[in-house]
C-alpha cells in the first residue's frame, strides 16, 4: 500500500512542520491500521494516502501551529472519532498529556489499540461529552480541549468548555468559513465562560481550507452546564432564559 509519509514530509516542509523519520513512521503505521480497523467498523471515508495525509493528519497538527501548547500541557478531544485531531498531535507532540473521549465503545477499542501500536500513552474514555464535562475528574481540568466534529460551535461550545481550566484554551477546528456561526454561538460562549480570542483562517494543500477558533476560558462554567444532549439540541444556548 502507498505511504502517507511520502505527502506529509512534503506538506509539512511547506507548513514549517519538520516531520522527523519516526513520526512519519509513526503516521504510516497509523494510516495503515485506519485502513485495516474501517474494514470492520466505520472510522472514516478518507483511506487514500494523499488526502489522509492531508485532511487527517497535517489538518490535525495545525493547531501546534496556531497556538502555544506549554510543555506537558493537558489536552482532551472531545469525540475524537478515530483520534483526530488529538493523536496525530501527540505524534508531534509526545509531552503532551492526551485524553481521548467518544461516545461510541467500539471506537474507544480502536483508540487503546492505535496508541498501544504507536507507542503513545493517551486515555481512552467511553462517554458522552455533556456525561464527561459533569465528572469531577474531568471538568475544567484541562489545559486545552479540541474538537473537529461538525456540530455548530454553539453546541460545541456547551459541549466542551466545561473540560477547560480558567485560563486554557477551547480549539474548535471547524470548516473554511464560519463567520455567521461566530456570530451565533456568541452569546453561548460568554455565558460558558470564555471569549474568542483568535480565528485562523488556513489554506491546505489540495483546496482543503480549516478554521481554527480559539475560545479562551476566562471563568469558570456555571454548574447546570453543559445540559443533557436532547435539552441542548431543542434549546440551543442563544439568549437568557436556557
């Protein structure tokens, strides 16, 4: 099968992202047990090595470009899928102290499994995102959160601020341009506790375009969120009163 790394040295030379020969080893390896597992479960439709080279993993290591991770930071993707962005980054990145959480069991078997080939120590956590952010283990005790899912960044936002510290960071990566769902998910982020603090807009190879928003948590989120998952899907968190 053809290699991801061959397309990852050569992105990431243009992106100022140095691959060593162990990390791209290491993505290959990833690549190819992605490729494997989604012959038995659905991890995802993307298996052709330039595009998984592409929109899985040079898309996942974006935000070390845009942000300062502190050295050890802690980090929490909030429903990582097949562990994107979180694990490509803990590629980049192995002093980084990653936690893995997704609602589905069969996906979190994957995960142990892909970190236990990679050689990279990353909690694995079956839950849902409103389940986890009520945990006391988990609530607002990480330094950053991340999150590439598809849902609006108003829900998004109820769904992972409460893992944040006062003074951390919410990186949503979400698609080219998403400038109205700003605008509505304003109010949702104030009342969660934190401010937008930067927007990147990034040009990828291949007319791949990612946004990067960087909430920043400046107090702490009120107790009633986030709310069940049904509560937030009726009432969306846009104005007093939810």
């Amino acid at each position: 099968m053809e290699q991801v790394s061959a397309y990852l040295k050569e992105y990431g030379a243009q992106w100022g992202v140095p691959f060593s020969q162990e990390q791209l080893d290491r993505f290959d390896t990833y690549g190819d047990l992605l490729t494997d597992w989604n012959t038995r479960m659905n991890l995802t439709a993307i298996l052709e090595p330039q595009a998984m080279a592409v929109k899985h993993f040079l898309d996942s290591v974006l935000p070390l470009q845009v942000v300062e991770f502190p050295q050890g930071a802690s980090l929490i993707d909030v429903g990582t899928g097949a562990g994107f962005p979180a694990v490509p980054m803990k590629i980049v990145r192995p002093d980084l102290q990653v936690t893995l959480l997704d609602s589905l069991n069969k996906r979190v078997t994957f995960l142990k499994a892909l970190c236990g080939e990679l050689g990279l120590p990353c909690e694995a956590i079956h839950a849902r995102a409103e389940e986890g952010g009520r945990q006391e283990r988990l609530r607002e005790r990480f330094d950053f959160a991340t999150a590439r899912a598809v849902a609006h960044l108003r829900e998004l936002s109820e769904y992972c601020l409460p893992f944040v510290k006062v003074g951390g960071a919410f990186l949503a990566l979400k698609g080219g341009d998403c400038q109205q769902e700003l605008q509505e998910a304003a109010y949702a982020i104030r009342q969660l506790g934190g401010q937008v603090e930067r927007v990147e807009h990034l040009e990828l190879p291949l007319d791949n375009r990612r946004t990067v928003v960087v909430i920043r948590k400046r107090s702490q989120t009120p107790a009633k969120y986030p709310r069940p998952s049904a509560k937030i899907a009726k009432f969306p968190l846009d104005r007093p009163g939810k």
